[in-house]
C-alpha cells in the first residue's frame, strides 16, 4: 500500500492512499461471499451463487460499495500505523471515485490528530511531597484514635458540651405535622458527628439532665425530601443524662490492652512501623503526582477539547460499567456518597482534562528530552501484549496494524519513558505536613 502525509496548518493531515490492486480484489471477494449468505437464491444453496446471479439478485453496484468500505475502511487504519497518526475524531474521506475491480484504489482522508505541545522547560523540577516516614505527630495521632475507641462513657453532673453524649428523647414535627419516625425515645446522641442539623445540637448544647429544650430551624433547599424544603422543623427534646467520654491513660495497661504489648514503649515502635510501612508504599506514588503536576504546569499549547470530550465519554462509560459490575444502580450510589449525577459528571470532566494534558505533557518532554524509541521497545510491548508468546506476538502485531492501533502502542511507550526519566531527574524535597491536615490525614 502506498501513502503520503500533507500535514496541515490547522492540526489536520491529509493522507492520500493507494490500496494495491490485491487487496481489493479481496475485498470484492469477501463482500460477494457475504452477500452470498445473506440472501436466498432459488435454486443455490446459501453461499454457493455465482457473482453473475448475485449481480442480477442485487445489483453490481450495491457489492461494490459493501467493498469500497471496507477499502477505505482498512486502508485507511492501516495508514494510521504505518505512519504513526495519532488521529482525535474520525476522518473526513470526501467524495469517493466508484471502485473498479481489477484496477488500485485511491482516496484521500484528511484527519485531526494529535497536537504536539511543548513545555516551557524540562529543568530544575523541585517538588515537595510528606517525609516517606512518619512524624512523632502522626504516630501521636494515631494512639490517640486508638485511645479514643477504648474510651467509656460516665454519667457526668454537668451541661451538655459540644464532645458529649446526651441520652435524650424528642418529638418532631415539620410544617406543624408529624412525620414517619417523629417520636424517638431515650436515644444516646453523639454531639459533634453531624448526625442531626447543627440547629439541633445548638439547643442541647449548655441544657442539663431533666432539663427540655426546642430547636427549630427551617428545611434547607438540599434536604434529602424536597416536600419539606421550606418548611419549619420543630423538635422537642428531653434530656435525661449526660455523659463525657472518659480515656484511658497511656500506660503499659493500655499498651496490654490494645494488642498485647509489654510496654507503651514497645507499643508506639510498632505504631511508628506499621506506619512507616504504610507511608512507604505510598511514598513513590507521591512522587510520581507531584512530578505529573509540576510537569503539567509547564505545557505550553492549546489542548483540543475533542480529546478532553471523549477522554471523559470514556471515563462515564467504565464508571457505570464498574457500578454494573457492583451491582449498583447509579440512584444507590448517590444516596450512598450524597454525589448528585451533575456532581460526577463534572468530576469526571474534571479528571479527563487533567489526564489528557498529563499524557500530552509527558509526550511532550519525551520530545524536548530528544528521546526515542528503539524497535527492540516496540517488540517487547508487542510481545507482552501478547502475553509472551512469541508466535502470537507476530499475529498481535498485525493486528495493531490492521486496527490503527500501533501507534497508541507506541504512544503509551513514550509516556511510561519519559515518567521513568522525569522520577529520575526530579528533585524531591521532603516536608512535613502541617498539624490540620496531618490530623485529618
């Protein structure tokens, strides 16, 4: 097959193609003999009619467009990877000439591809990410977690605080009337974890056991109910006890208590293991972000936003293929996670447009690092593609020919070399978090 690449000024290439006189004659070959079993012909069996009876059945012309598609349909992918196009949206064939049986096809197919962005340096990339091992802060953090899940709860003389338990009992009403589950009776309520509206721990907070107290608020526009939105909520509550949360000391007992250890000291060691072990294995994948954002910083160029819109089809269609797989409905995902489906459609958006520059940025200091890739790296993906076999790996390869898709393969090649080469060169400063985000961490 013969071709030859125009490159445009406006992102597009022109290819013209020649596909030799062979191949489409194999082509018409296999349109006749699929035709062949789609109709029935008094008289032939299914797939045994002529051309000249099938001709008369249905028509010369109509076989020969079945077989134009697929000339253009595989001289055009193959084109694709023999001169390594990396096309974003389909081609634009134009008016086609009438194929001809025994004569070379030629058409031209003009295409976007892929830009070829640049970075404004590929030096000096300093990034910061958390020390591999973990801090006396964190390993504190981490007791006192613990220590919290060992504490108990004692009736305690005293207001209700912002951090206790209160045993209480209410009534509820919305817009003046009950509702489904309106009366709770002798309930320990945690203060502080959001379980009710802040407007309703407002009020218990300061009152005393035996004391009754109302809170009263009105339905915010994101209620769960859209009915009650608007509406005045009322809730009389009864306290009957208050209790604090009483911790253990940090002693030997607690150490004993909590897995067996001899010793506090022993303890907060392996604490500090299992954590640095922990903080370790994620330690590299830090890296690697960090790396990917300061790299994605410097891309220079405009991004095609056809890529960014079918970087993110894809992405919806493998997330609701994953909640299939889950067993979950999408209305089960939003009532578990409170993501509203505009939520995730912009999360998604979101994530599409940071990988599609991440890739084009790694491509891009692929290039300015003068990079290449040798036949032997190409082999091996093959080859690993097929799953180290050899024989296949030759049938594998021509097959990502026929598709178009060797030049994705090499593509995704770049990217994994030049992330390689961006880890080895990158300055990495470790700093450690500040104490909020460490103890939400």
């Amino acid at each position: 097959m013969e071709t030859a690449v125009e490159r445009l000024e406006d992102g597009r290439v022109k290819i013209d193609i020649t596909v030799p006189v062979e191949d489409v004659e194999k082509e018409i070959a296999a349109a006749y003999a699929e035709m062949a079993k789609r109709v029935r012909i008094p008289g032939f069996r299914a797939g045994k009619a002529p051309r000249a009876v099938i001709d008369r059945h249905v028509g010369r012309d109509a076989i020969l467009a079945e077989a134009q598609e697929s000339v253009v349909s595989a001289g055009y992918t193959r084109a694709l990877s023999e001169n390594d196009i990396r096309p974003i949206e389909g081609p634009d064939t134009g008016e086609l000439d009438a194929l001809v049986p025994g004569e070379p096809f030629t058409f031209s197919a003009t295409v976007a591809v892929r830009p070829e962005l640049t970075l404004s340096s590929v030096d000096d990339i300093t990034i910061t990410v958390p020390p591999a091992e973990a801090t006396d802060r964190e390993v504190d953090a981490q007791i006192e977690y613990t220590r919290g899940r060992y504490a108990t709860l004692e009736a305690v003389d005293a207001p209700v605080a912002e951090e206790d338990f209160a045993l209480i009992s209410f009534v509820g009403t919305i817009g003046g009337e009950p509702y489904e589950g309106n009366v709770v009776d002798k309930y320990l309520y945690e203060m502080g974890k959001g379980l009710m509206p802040e407007e309703f721990e407002a009020a218990l907070v300061g009152a005393t056991a035996g004391e009754s107290v109302v809170a009263t608020f009105e339905i915010p526009e994101d209620s769960s109910n859209p009915e009650y939105v608007g509406k005045e909520a009322r809730f009389e509550i009864e306290v009957h006890e208050v209790k604090s949360k009483v911790l253990p000391e940090l002693d030997d007992e607690f150490a004993a208590s909590v897995g067996g250890y001899d010793s506090m000291d022993e303890y907060r060691a392996d604490v500090k293991a299992r954590l640095d072990e922990s903080k370790q294995s994620g330690h590299m994948r830090r890296i690697e972000a960090a790396a990917i954002d300061a790299l994605v910083e410097r891309l220079e160029g405009e991004v095609p936003e056809q890529m960014i819109e079918s970087r993110a089809a894809n992405m919806t269609r493998d997330f609701f293929e994953n909640l299939e797989q889950q067993g979950i409905g999408l209305q089960q995902y939003v009532e578990a996670t409170g993501f509203t489906p505009e939520r995730i459609q912009t999360d998604i958006a979101d994530q599409a447009a940071h990988r599609v520059r991440t890739d084009l940025a790694l491509e891009a200091y692929f290039r300015q690092r003068g990079m290449s890739l040798s036949q032997n790296d190409v082999d091996e993906a093959v080859l690993e593609l097929a799953g180290g076999d050899e024989d296949g790996a030759e049938r594998m390869r021509e097959e990502l020919i026929e598709a178009g898709a060797l030049p994705i393969v090499k593509e995704q090649l770049m990217q994994r070399k030049a992330l390689r080469d961006l880890i080895d060169r990158v300055e990495v400063v470790e700093v450690e978090p500040d104490p909020a985000e460490a103890e939400e961490e």
